[in-house]
C-alpha cells in the first residue's frame, strides 16, 4: 500500500524545515487545517488545494500526467 497524501506533504514539509504554522500562513489557511491534511483526511484533498499547498506553502510543483 502506497503513502497517503497527507504523508507526503509531512514529509516534505519536514524536509524544508518548515513548521504547520508556516506552511499555513503562506497558504492563508489554519495551522488545524494542515495538521488535518497530514493526517486522516489528506486523501480528501481537493486538487486546487493540494497545487496550493505544495506550490505556495512548500515552494514546489505538481506534476499531473495521463
């Protein structure tokens, strides 16, 4: 079984030392609502908001391919 949304953005977030709280001031969102993201409901992410986090929040870019 493969890792869950939610996890990779931890880990990513862990990886640019970035706390919750940075992660969701750059994002304009609550520190609650990315500590929710990395965990029980990060595969109920909607995709504009995943582009956001991972775009404003972590400085990175999503990639979707077909």
């Amino acid at each position: 079984m493969g890792r869950h949304i939610g996890e990779i953005l931890k880990n990513a977030r862990l990886e640019k030392n970035l706390t919750q709280e940075q992660v969701a001031q750059r994002v304009g969102k609550k520190r609650s609502y990315i500590s929710r993201i990395e965990s029980e409901d990060g595969n109920n992410i909607k995709i504009q908001t995943l582009i956001e986090i991972v775009e404003k929040g972590l400085n990175g870019k999503v990639k979707i391919e077909f």
